[in-house]
C-alpha cells in the first residue's frame, strides 16, 4: 500500500488532510509527523503571548484527525528522496506533503537572536511569562516590540490593551524600520492603526532602524541612540525552516522555489506548502496555506480515483484584517477597506471558518 507522509500540522496540510474524501482514506497509508501533539492557530499566537485570550488556540491532534491517519510525534532533522530523516527514527514514504512551517529571520542583526519571540506555541507562552514577570520584578516598566508588520501591530495591540484592562504600568514602543506602520496597507489605513496604538500610549517609533541589541539596550539608527528595556521582543522577519536548508532543496531563505504544481524540483512525489514554499511574489500567510490544501486535496482525490487533474495551483489574494487589541481591526477584503467594529467582525469570521474546517 502506497505510504503517504505530511510534515507539520499546520494550516496547510491539516486542511489537505482534512479535504481527502473519506472513501479515499482507505486506498493508502496515511502518517503525520509534527514535533507536538498539538495544532495552534499561529494568527492567534499573538493573544497567548499577551495573556489575551487562550480559548481555542491549541487544539489536541488527535481530537480532529481522521482515524485513518496515524500521528508521529518527533523532530523532522532532514529530507532525502524516499525518506525523512528524524529526531527518533527514519521513515520512508511515496509520496511527501512538507508544511513545516517559519523560524525567525534576524537579518544577521547583531543581539537580536536573543529577543523574545512568538513563532511558536512555546516561544509565546515563555515571551509572556517573561513579560510579565519582568513589570513586576523591575523598575523599568519598558517593552520593546520589533517590527510593525501585521505580528508585531497585534501582538502591541493585544499587549496594550491587557495591561490597561489590568491595570499593569507599561512603557510599551513599537519599532519600525518604514516611515509607518503595516507597510502592506495604504498609509492612510495604517494611519488608522496608529492612532489606535497611540490613544493606548504606544509609543510608536516609525522610520527607526534597528542596529543592535546589546544586552538590555536596543539601538536605534546609529550607535547613539538606544532604548533600555528588559523585555524586548522581535517580530519583524521570517524565514522556513531549518530542515529545508539541510535536505539539498533549491530554496530561498529556506523556502523551497516549487513548480506550478506545488513539486519540489529535483525531489521525487514531494510537494512543498504553507511557510515551506515560496509561490510566485505571495506572502506566506494562513490564507494562501489553506488554498495550498485544497489544491493538493483535489489533486490527491484525483489520483485515487483515477480521474485526470492536472490545473496548476492558482492564488487570488482575498486580502487580510489585522487586529489592533482586542476591540479593534482594520483590514482589507476584496479590494474593500474595514476598520472598527467591521474589521474585527471580519476577522472573527475567519477564526470560526478556519474551526469549522477542523471539525
């Protein structure tokens, strides 16, 4: 019987999972190896980080994969043609769905490796336990997040608005190298964020180059200028995984350069999605990850019924909402602006069709 292998449980292989018929499930071996035996939302990373909100956001594996498919908890090391090599043992496949998601890209700035960090479920509960910790033990109530992309504007949000709802004393800074904040947003809609982030007392510091982290001192534009903080947290870049850059892939920052089909050149039945693959000019994102399993869901369905599909994988960018703390949001959906109350509604929907495609 055909063994087929995914790699990673995040959006992209758990909505290919997910997607293959029932009747399909039976016509070969399906294992799943994720170094947790759990999915968390990665979207949501932001909230467990500023102790917003953990409902939902972690989800036993188990609890919502079909019976058909076998869980392997180890740590991916590297990939060879016919065989994944792990932590614990080697497995052989026939066919291979890599989604092994993002790992932090400090751009080789000096210190920053050091910073705190939400690119994982663990990284986020050890940033807030030390956030936290750090405005109780320390005078210097300053926090530093790094990077006004769409992670760091949430996670600031988030934070913001907790600690004034707790009543907790914080000097929070939002570090931008860009003259505003959420550069893939029209200026006047990331005005509005701004805004928001300010009317909470975020010091928002735009067009602000980071240039070291040495100790507690982030410097800022040159060698004269740094803010002192004991909790500093790095947002602002990613790249793929490690595992990609040890497994001979063609790849760019550890994203494998995949073919129209979502195939990795010169590795045989391996398919690359999610934060793995690099398609076209799009960012890696939730969206594109879940479009990325349907895509191959069709294609493997396909195959066991024997019926032709051979349409090259397609993306229409629907746009995105960023929440700005927990009442707020602007966003961008089919070309169309939101912000407010309609954004966060907006954004809410995503959230309740992403668990119902886990159901």
């Amino acid at each position: 019987m055909k063994k087929i292998v995914f790699l990673g449980a995040g959006y992209a292989n758990l909505t290919l999972i997910k997607k293959i018929k029932k009747k399909n499930l039976s016509k070969a071996e399906f294992i799943l190896i994720n170094n947790n035996p759990y999915h968390y939302k990665t979207t949501e990373l932001h909230k467990i980080a500023a102790r917003e909100s953990e409902k939902d956001i972690v989800i036993n594996l188990k609890s919502i994969l079909p019976k058909d498919v076998t869980l392997i908890c180890d740590k991916v090391k590297s990939i060879e043609n016919g065989k994944v090599v792990c932590e614990n043992a080697n497995y052989d496949y026939d066919e291979l769905y890599v989604g092994l998601g993002a790992s932090i890209n400090t751009f080789g700035i000096a210190g920053l490796d050091e910073c705190l960090n939400i690119i994982n479920y663990k990284n986020a509960l050890n940033t807030a336990e030390t956030l936290y910790k750090n405005l109780e033990l320390y005078e210097n109530k300053n926090v530093i997040i790094c990077g006004a992309g769409l992670s760091g504007v949430e996670l600031c949000g988030s934070i913001a608005t907790t600690c004034k709802n707790l009543g907790i004393s914080i000097n929070l800074y939002l570090v931008e190298a860009m003259d505003e904040i959420l550069p893939v947003y029209a200026k006047d809609l990331a005005k509005k964020a701004r805004n928001y982030l300010e009317n909470l007392g975020v010091k928002v510091l735009s067009s602000h180059k980071i240039i070291k982290k040495v100790d507690d001192k982030l410097f800022l534009n040159d060698e004269n200028n740094y803010i002192e903080a004991k909790t500093i947290i790095f947002t602002a870049g990613v790249k793929g995984s490690e595992v990609i850059a040890n497994s001979g892939f063609n790849h760019k920052n550890n994203r494998v350069l995949v073919n129209e089909y979502l195939m990795a050149p010169n590795f045989d039945n391996c398919y690359v999605l999610g934060d793995s693959a690099i398609v076209s000019n799009f960012a890696p994102t939730a969206q594109i990850a879940c479009k990325q399993g349907k895509y191959l869901a069709k294609r493997l369905n396909a195959k066991f019924e024997g019926t032709e599909f051979n349409e090259p994988f397609k993306y229409n960018d629907k746009g995105s909402i960023c929440s700005v703390g927990k009442d707020y949001a602007i966003g961008v959906i089919l070309g169309k602006t939101y912000s407010a109350f309609m954004a966060k509604s907006l954004k809410k929907l995503t959230e309740v069709e992403w668990s119902e495609t886990l159901k």
